[in-house]
C-alpha cells in the first residue's frame, strides 16, 4: 500500500468582514489516501430530489457527475445523479417499458443496476458480464421493464463502496396496474437512509485502487436521512402515510421506529406481503426496502427513530397537525400472490451457500455478541483492512467451489431452495445481507422453523449463526449475479454467478 501525503483539500478561501483570508487547511494524513478530487471547487451546489413520472415508452436522461453538498458542516464533493442525493425518484407504471438514457459526467467508469427489478440480463448493469463499464463521458442506454409493483433503487455497480458511498442511489416507484393493490394512503413519502464517515466536516476519504474497511463494511458516523440530517415531515392527525423506506448503506442495518405512530408493515423488497400487520419497527439491512403505513394518532410533535438495541438515533421528526377522524384502514391479505410459490416452499435444500472470510492477519475474532452488528466497534482495525488482505466468500460445501467458481445452471421455471449457512465459527462472523439480482425469492424458513409471513425478497440479512432457507422462483434467464450488500464484502469478492436457461417467464402484463 502506498502512502501519499494527502493534499487534496488545498486551500479554502474565507472571506469574512472584508478580510480575505486564506487558511491552508491541515494536512491530514489518514493513511494510504489517494482520493484526490473531493475538493467542492468546480461542482454545483446538489439539488432537492425530484420526483419525475416517466410514461410507458417514454425516455428519461440520467446523469452521473459530482455536486457539492454540505455534510457534519462543510461543503464537500460527492457524486450524484441529475445533481440531487439522493438522483431522482422515478415514478413508472408497472407493465411499462422505459428507456434511461444514462450519460457518465464522472473522472472514472461506472454502470447503473437497477436493484430489484426483473429487466432483461443485458440491462442490469453489471460490468464485464452484462455490459463493459461506462468510460468517463460515456452513454448507455438502458431499456427497462417493470413486471412487479412496489418500490425499488438504483445505484452504480463497480465501485458501491466509493461511488453508492458518495451519494449515488435513487428510487424506483413501480405503480400498480391495480388501483387496489396498496390499502388506502392519503400521501405517500420517501425515507432513504444512509451512513458516512465524516470528521470535522471532512468525508473519509476512499482510495481509488483499493476497498478499505474490508471486514465489517464503512459504517458511518453520521447519517444521511434523504440525503440531509434529518427527514422532517408533516401530517395530520389520522392521515395515513405511505412510507417507502430503502436502506442504502454501505453497511449499516438501520431499524426504523416511528414512536407513538401506529405502523402498519404493507409491502417489502419486491411488493406487498401477504400478511399486512402492525409492526413496532422494521430491521432494513442494506438494500432492503419497507413499505410502511404511518398514522398518528393526535397532534403533536413526534420522532422518528432508528433503534438498536442499546441506542437510539434520531432519523427525522413529524409534525403533526389537528386532523379529522382517523380513518380505519383495514389492509387486506393477499394471499393469492405467492400461490404458485407455496407447494415449493417445503421442498428439500437444492444447495448450500455457506458464509465465509480469509484474512491476511485476522484471529478468530467477533466485534459484538448478538446475531447482528449494528456498530462497528473495531473501527480502526477494520478502517485498515482492504480487500487484498481480506477475502469474503460463498463456498458450496458439495462442490468445495468458491464465489465466482461455484457452478449453477437453472431453467426458469424451477423452483430452487438455497440454505444460506452463516457460519458462527468463520474466522469473523457477522450478518450479511445476500441479494439475488433478476429474479425474486421468498425466505421459507430461519434455523428450520417455516417461515409463514410471506414476502418477496431480492436481499435477505443472514444474522450471524444463522441458517436461512429462500426458495427463489427462477423466471428470468441470463446470468445473474448473487452477492453480499455490504458494498465492501461485494468488493471482497464475496459474488456468485446464476446462469438461468430458458425461455423468458417473468409476466409482461
Ligand atoms: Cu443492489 Cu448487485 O446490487
Ligand atoms: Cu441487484
Ligand atoms: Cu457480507
């Protein structure tokens, strides 16, 4: 690893009461920092978030570029999409066909995958296996299909841990073709949260040839609520809010709590759930969606909250307002959704992924003793861990294979049941949350015990000991990655690859 001194916040200029006065900013020597472009200079301020409806057939342009954006209390260079963190929500309609015209404003490749949807394999935007990267001033048409209602995002795909880390990420609404498909909303909302590292208004810098918190993952500091502090929203009293929460973390599981609201839990990653119910909260692990309904009951001033077990974080605040008579929505089951899946949900383990690391110089050793790390607490010794020092995997135990080398052949129209197996006695164990890209998967039973709360899921968080059975409909041909969310894990190599045969089985509408 080479060590540069790191010069690239140059000189800032202040000007105060007529006084020009130029402060060189310290140097900061924070190990190997080759990130040498996070000055603001040059970028303009980031914009609010947009939501823009894109018809059937219609055609949207996407930018990738840089903006600067206050964050611990200092402008700072971050990438973004159409200039706002976080880019856009694109509002479509489900059965609808779009293309996104994406160009690259970025000093460096990137790609666009669009998480969760069921595209065709050519645009799902994984480099060097659905398409070449996007060289810097580079385009890239993506034609995009959206088969399944319900809320999904957008971010790059090489370099998450750096490029998904600085700001880009944005959500997808499919909307249903059924006007009943959701229970009754009087609004609806968007709660994306997000973690960096900062200090003193500085972001932790990301090295450009290398992944740094290689073991736990980059858990920040400080939170990124819409791309702001905090996520202030008004209501009435009785209102319902439908909330879309997505996790876009590099690592950090958030678990969302709206103290003294009642919340209704209505859809997950891919949809509604069979079983609407009330829910204290909900655990996201990163990439994870909730579709949530929020009412408050009177008015009055209320948190929100992200809750672990031994701390709490504010996420934002509702106001709330004097409102007529709460309606009573009653959210109905929709059970017939996973009619097709149910008889396959019993059906023996078609194979195993177990979860493992190597390290360079790592002894057995656990930061925390409950099944989910919602700190990091090996900060600097995890800070120091790269990904050539650090290996995560998926082995097959059957085969002995590892990660890109383990063998999978499918034809859509199968059923598989995959044991995911997060071994407690890896040399760190700690949860992953593994995702499935193109197709759609249902957990049908945690360490044996039957899952009957039923949801489609393209990301499920494997807590640490843990033993998880999906059974994923296979529906969508091409290859196909599988991978760990933890955007420094997937740069660890912890990925997988699907090959799915056949013919094309995901519903056109
Ligand atoms: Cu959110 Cu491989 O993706
Ligand atoms: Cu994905
Ligand atoms: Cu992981």
């Amino acid at each position: 690893m080479q060590k540069q001194p790191n010069k690239r916040w140059g000189f800032a200029a202040v000007i105060a009461a007529g006084l020009v006065i130029v402060a060189a900013l310290a140097t900061r020597d924070r190990g190997a920092v080759v990130e040498t472009k996070d000055s603001p200079v040059g970028s303009a301020p980031a914009a609010t978030t947009s939501v823009v409806d894109v018809e059937d057939g219609g055609t949207f342009e996407l930018r990738a570029g840089y903006v600067q954006k206050e964050v611990d209390g200092r402008a700072n260079r971050m990438m973004a999409y159409n200039g706002s963190i976080p880019g856009p929500v694109l509002r479509v309609r489900q059965g609808s066909t779009v293309t996104v015209r994406f160009a690259n404003g970025l000093e460096e490749p990137t790609t666009v995958h669009w998480h969760g949807i069921r595209v065709t394999n050519a645009n799902d935007g994984v480099p060097d296996v659905t398409q070449a990267p996007v060289a810097p001033g580079g385009e890239f048409a993506y034609e995009l299909r959206f088969p399944d209602p319900g809320v999904y995002w957008y971010h790059p795909h090489v370099r998450e841990d750096k490029q998904q880390d600085l700001g880009m990420y944005g959500n997808i609404l499919v909307a249903p073709e059924d006007d009943a498909y959701w229970p009754k909303a009087d609004r609806e909302e968007f709660l994306v949260l997000d973690d960096i590292v900062a200090s003193n208004g500085f972001l932790g810098p990301h090295h450009d040839d290398l992944t740094d918190y290689a073991l736990m993952g980059r858990y920040g500091n400080v939170l990124l609520v819409n791309g702001a502090k905090a996520w202030d929203v008004r209501a009435a009293a009785g209102e319902v809010l439908r909330v879309y929460v997505t996790n876009v973390a590099n690592a950090r599981p958030f678990r969302v709590t709206f103290p003294g609201a009642s919340v209704t839990l209505v859809g997950s990653d891919a949809g509604r759930v069979a079983d609407p119910r009330a829910v204290d909260g909900v655990t996201l692990a990163p990439s994870e969606r909730a579709v949530l309904h929020v009412q408050w009951p009177s008015a009055g001033t209320y948190a929100i909250e992200h809750r672990t077990p031994d701390r709490a974080y504010r996420l934002g605040t509702a106001t709330v307002g004097e409102g007529t008579t709460a309606s009573d929505v009653v959210a109905a089951p929709a059970p017939g959704d996973f009619a097709a899946i149910r008889p396959h949900l019993a059906k023996a383990v078609d194979m195993t992924w177990r979860l493992d690391v190597a390290t360079a110089h790592m002894m057995h050793h656990a930061s925390g003793s409950g099944p989910i790390e919602w700190e990091d607490d090996m900060r600097m010794m995890n800070a120091h861990m790269t990904d050539q020092t650090t290996e995560w995997k998926i082995v097959d135990p059957a085969t002995g294979k590892v990660n890109m080398d383990i063998p999978m052949r499918w034809k859509t129209g199968e059923y598989v049941k995959i044991r995911i197996d997060n071994d407690a006695s890896s040399d760190h164990p700690m949860q992953h949350p593994i995702h499935i890209h193109g197709q759609r998967f249902v957990v049908a039973a945690v360490d044996g015990v039957p899952n009957d709360k039923l949801e489609w899921k393209d990301t499920v968080l494997v807590p640490k000991g843990s033993k998880v059975d999906v059974v994923v409909e296979l529906s969508n041909p091409g290859e196909w990655m599988v991978h760990c969310h933890v955007a420094e894990h997937l740069e660890a190599g912890m990925m997988a690859m699907m090959m799915i045969e056949g013919e094309d089985a995901v519903p056109k509408q």
